[in-house]
C-alpha cells in the first residue's frame, strides 16, 4: 500500500487523516462559515460524512486522483483544516483545495500549508500546473491564491450555486516553471527519501 506523504513547515504539519480525526473534522467543517463558501461541505456536516470523506483518501491516492492532507499545529498536534490536490495525471495538471477552522482564520495557517502543498506538487509529484477557483465573495481565499504566485486567469459570472443563491467563481492558475523557489516554506517530505528543503 503506497503511503501518503507527511510535509512539515515552520508552524504546521501535514499529514494523512485517520479516523481519529472524525469528530475534529465535523466540528470544524461543520461550521457555516465553511460551508457557505465552499461547493462540496454541506451543512450540518455529520460525523459519518467525515468518516466516509476520510476512508475515500487511500484509494484516491493510490490511484493517483487525489491527495488530501490534515493541516495540524506542529506544537501541539490539533487538527485546523484540510489541504488537498485533485490530480488530472494525463494532464499533469491539479487543483488545489482547502479549508481552515474558523477559530484558526487570520493567522497566516491556509498559506503556508498551501505553500508546502503546492511545492510537494510540482516537486515531487512533477505537476506542470496548479490551478484553484474561489466564490467571488471569498476575498480571503483570493489572497491565499494570490500570495502563492497564481495569476487570476478569468471569472465564470454566476457559474456555481451554493444554498439557492449563484455566485461568480474566479479562476486562478500557476504553472511550474513560474513558481517562485523563495517562495518555499516546505522543511521535509517526511516519507520519501527526497532531499530536506531548509
């Protein structure tokens, strides 16, 4: 069984869920500022959807579709959010995903675990490019987008609807070649045998 990855940076670590995070996850994605502005939380969000959404990431790996990662406090271990790449391999292209628990908003977690997710993607995984997508209202993850290096690359006007009301999605892109090497905050890949990126 192919094992997913552990990526660490200054504060964070990255890491694969396990079941134990069930009642951490419903808790925190559970929260309607999470839901309101990301397509695929519903809400309320049930411990058994955590369990089933948690269960679907090794073989998603394995087949080279996905990879999900915990974000977790590197001094104590909490769980704050998710980080995760949907991987089109024929393509050797990704989009990235995210969300950070509300009591963790404001402090810089969404990115610098994105920093190392995308490093981890065009590094080792050789992606050629990473692309991500916001509701027009989420100025917040515009700025994540943003501070990784991406280029908002288009707006689809009312594409999406969440809770009955549509929403404009904008687009953001970032190929390999453009990705700034100072931007990389990443510390080590922590099963692989790669060399550690200080």
């Amino acid at each position: 069984m192919a094992r997913q990855p552990t990526l660490t940076t200054t504060r964070l670590v990255l890491r694969p869920f396990a079941l134990s995070d069930v009642h951490a996850v419903a808790r925190l994605a559970g929260a309607r500022e999470i839901a309101q502005y990301t397509l695929h939380i519903p809400h309320p969000y049930e411990p058994q959807m955590a369990e089933t959404w948690i269960a679907s990431h090794q073989g998603r790996f394995e087949d080279g579709k996905g990879l999900t990662l915990a974000v977790t406090l590197k001094d104590t271990g909490a769980l704050i959010g998710a980080m995760g790449l949907g991987i089109d391999a024929s393509n050797q292209t990704a989009e990235l995903g995210y969300w950070i628990g509300v009591p963790y908003w404001g402090q810089g977690y969404a990115t610098e675990a994105a920093r190392a997710m995308v490093n981890h993607g065009f590094t080792t995984l050789r992606l050629h490019r990473i692309h991500a997508s916001h509701l027009a209202p989420n100025t917040a993850s515009g700025r994540v987008m943003r501070k990784l290096g991406m280029t908002q690359e288009g707006i689809l006007r009312e594409h999406v609807q969440k809770w009955q009301i549509r929403y404009d999605l904008v687009l953001y892109g970032l190929l390999r070649s453009e990705y700034p090497a100072a931007q990389i905050e990443i510390v080590e890949d922590d099963q692989t045998n790669r060399p550690r990126r200080d």
